[in-house]
C-alpha cells in the first residue's frame, strides 16, 4: 500500500488502513470507527459509556443531540465515505424530533390495523373479544373457512413478481411496467389489481408468461368482486404455511405504505426505496409479530384467531420449528417494553438503513435514519426514563432481526425443495431471491 488507495464505497473494503486514515481524517473518533468491529462485551460496555455520558445530554427546548456516535452504532456500520456523518441530521431541535415522532407514529396507528396496543389489550383479556382459539387439528379445521380465510391473505394473483422500482405518489409508474398493468403512455397504474399487492401507487408487477387473454379475465375478476387465490387443501401443515404466506403480501403492502410516509423516503432514488423495503421488509414484520405474541401462542388474522405455541410445536418436521425462533425474540423483545410510538420509529430506522447491498445513493438514506434515531432516542427518554440503556439494547436487537430473517429465509427454501404442495406467492420467492 502506498498510502494513497482511492477510498469509495465499491472500494473501501480493500485498504483498511487508508479507510481507517480516510475516518480519522473526517474528525470520526477512534471509538466511532471501532463500532462494530470490537468483542460483544466490549462493545455493550462502550455503548453503555457513550449513551450514559457526552452523548446523552439534557434535552431542552432549543438544545440538539450529537449523534455522531449513533450513527457509526447504527447498522449502516463502518465510516462508508466519511461524509455520512456530516451535514443534514445532526442536531436537530426538540420540537422537530417530536414532530417527526408524531408523523410516523400516525402513519403506523393509520396504516396496520392491529397495533401494539390494540393485540396487547387483545392477548391480556382487557377488550371484550371473540377469538378463536386454535389448539387442535380440530379447532383449525373449525377456524380456517370462517376466519383464516377471510382474512388471512387478502386479494392474491398468482402470477407477476416485485418489478424494480416503486412509483412516487400520484405518478404511476411512467410506462415502466411495458404495459402490463396500465397503458405504457406513463398515466396511474391500475391500483385495483396488481399494484395494490404492495402499494397503493403501484409496485411495478410484470407477468413474464401470461396472456392477454388471462390478463383481461384478471383485471374482469377484480370487477366482480377481487378473486382470491386459494392455497391447496391438503395437509394442516402445507395449509397452515401456505396461508401463512399469503397473508404475509399484505404485510409487505402495509410496510411499504408505512415506508412512504416516513419523511424523506420518497424522494429517495426509486431503486434505492425498493432496495431498502427488499431487505428491511421482513425485518420490520418479525419486530411488529411480537407484538401479537406472548409465551402461549400467537395471534393470527387480525385479532379474530389466536393459535397456541403448543399446537404449532405439535406439526410435523419442518414445520414445527418454524416459529419457534420467532417465539424465542418475541419474548426478549417484548421485554423492553416499547409502546406503539417507540415500535412505530423503531421500524422506520429499521428501513432506512443504509448498509443494504445495492444502495445506489447511501448518504441520504443514512441522513434520514440518522433523524429517526434521534427522535427514537428521545422518545424512549421521554417513555422510560427508568430505563437509560434502551436505545442501545434496541440497536443491538436489529443484529437479532437479521439472524432472524436469515433463519427464516433458510426454512422457507429447504421446505420448498422438499414439500412439493407448498406455495410462496411471488412477490414473496422475489423478495428472498439473492437476498441471503
């Protein structure tokens, strides 16, 4: 090395000393670099130390936090360019936290249906509910024409998969889709049919073998009346994934309607949203899971059903380690205690990371989650003032959320290869692919 590498972020990882020298040449301290390259034990005693000490100063009116430490904590991990860590974001007044904590707490309580409060006032017995409770075979076969399947997957097509950008509000998607959902002259997409899958605007949904033919008697069943797709009667444990998944498509429309309303995301590069929502998508579904789980079992189609954790670990193999890991974190999440303000940005910064493979623009995508985390450190001060290492026990949770995810994603493909009857729906086979 002769001292002189070209430090970018294709190439940073070739030359750590001049990535280092590069670092410190920005003004990043040597603890900042060091984040997320140093022993867990170590690294929890620090953040321990940064959050306790300069770092967390009185928050007043008028004052600003200084988060050049919790950007480098963040999972956008390493000094990427250097210049991450400067300009917009840092030290933003009180009053702009709290009005962006509001933003995207609205958006989540308008957004899902079953928030944190609601599913905990539900499991607790304190709201006057008439959930099924599935403990058998016998009680599934009960429950699933009457609840699962009005609710559990919503309106599915079986055919078409993610596309490559997201189309900004009221814009369509400007012929991008070759004419497969709206005319290819650049007007609104059809967001009664394909694009309703995962955004109101369109998510641009191409049908690599289907006919015009096929298409017309699609777009003629959303007419009358949205056709589902069911999943193949068979086995409770094929029925059971398969539902699964297909209420998991409108999980991934409702977090990409979240994702659009949290300031600054859409005007991000169109590439760079559908990158983000690919790989924090599932991550942000397992983070809010928790919330309709407690140590007995989970709750299912909105509130309506609620399926024991015996039951699930009864299934035959594979099928019943599906979720117990989701059982696992759920109880250590829930833990923390966070309520529907704290989750709401929590999932926010969980999107906006800015260390996602593909990220063609990553300083404002740091920027945005840089805010985000300093609303969400002041929120959890204002929520749980007994409680001064949250924000960091939150942090070390994303690194969960991803072993999580990866597991999962591990599970899905081994069961697809080896249990013929079961169904992913595209959008689904689209996110995971080259995912992990």
């Amino acid at each position: 090395c002769d001292q002189r590498c070209k430090i970018q972020k294709k190439s940073r990882n070739k030359c750590q000393h001049c990535r280092f020298q590069k670092c410190l040449g920005v003004g990043m301290s040597h603890e900042a670099i060091r984040f997320g390259r140093m022993p867990q034990a170590e690294k929890k005693r620090l953040i321990a130390e940064v959050c306790g000490g300069s770092l967390r100063p009185d928050l007043t009116a008028g004052s600003a936090t200084k988060t050049t430490a919790v950007a480098s904590v963040s999972v956008c991990g390493g000094c990427q360019d250097g210049s991450s860590l400067a300009g917009e974001g840092m030290g933003m007044a009180v009053s702009d936290l709290r009005s962006l904590a509001r933003l995207v707490q609205e958006a989540y309580l308008r957004i899902f249906p079953l928030s944190k409060a609601k599913a905990q006032a539900i499991l607790a017995g304190k709201v006057q509910n008439n959930a099924v409770v599935i403990h058998d075979h016998e009680s599934l076969a009960q429950a699933e024409d009457t609840i699962l399947q009005k609710s559990g997957y919503g309106t599915i097509h079986n055919h078409g998969s993610i596309g490559v950008n997201i189309a900004s509000v009221g814009g369509g998607c400007g012929g991008a889709c070759g004419g497969t959902i709206c005319d290819g002259r650049g007007g609104p997409c059809d967001s009664t049919t394909r694009g309703r899958v995962l955004g109101t605007d369109c998510v641009f949904i191409t049908a690599n073998s289907v006919t015009d033919t096929e298409l017309a008697a699609d777009a003629e069943g959303n007419r009358s009346g949205d056709q589902e797709v069911t999943p193949p009667r068979g086995a409770a444990e094929i029925r059971i994934f398969n539902r699964c998944h297909y209420r998991l498509v409108e999980a991934v429309r409702e977090v990409t309607e979240f994702a659009k309303s949290i300031p600054g995301f859409m005007i991000l590069d169109l590439n760079d949203q559908v990158t983000l929502l690919k790989y924090g998508v599932y991550e942000v579904i397992f983070a809010m899971l928790a919330a309709q789980i407690n140590k007995d079992g989970l709750l299912i189609a909105y509130g309506s059903a609620f399926i024991t954790r015996e039951f699930l670990r009864s299934l035959r193999s594979p099928f019943c380690h599906i979720m117990e890991p989701k059982f696992e974190f759920s109880i250590r999440f829930n833990a923390l205690s966070l309520d529907d303000t704290d989750l709401a940005l929590y999932m926010a910064a969980i999107i906006l990371c800015g260390d996602r493979p593909g990220l063609i623009n990553v300083n404002p995508v740091e920027r945005i989650q840089d805010r985000i985390l300093q609303a969400l450190d002041l929120q959890l001060r204002k929520t749980h003032p007994e409680s001064p290492f949250l924000f960091p026990k939150l942090l070390q949770k994303l690194s969960d959320l991803r072993q999580l995810v990866t597991e999962h994603a591990q599970m899905v493909h081994n069961i697809r290869k080896t249990e013929a009857d079961t169904a992913l729906p595209p959008l689904l086979q689209e996110i995971f692919k080259d995912m992990y």
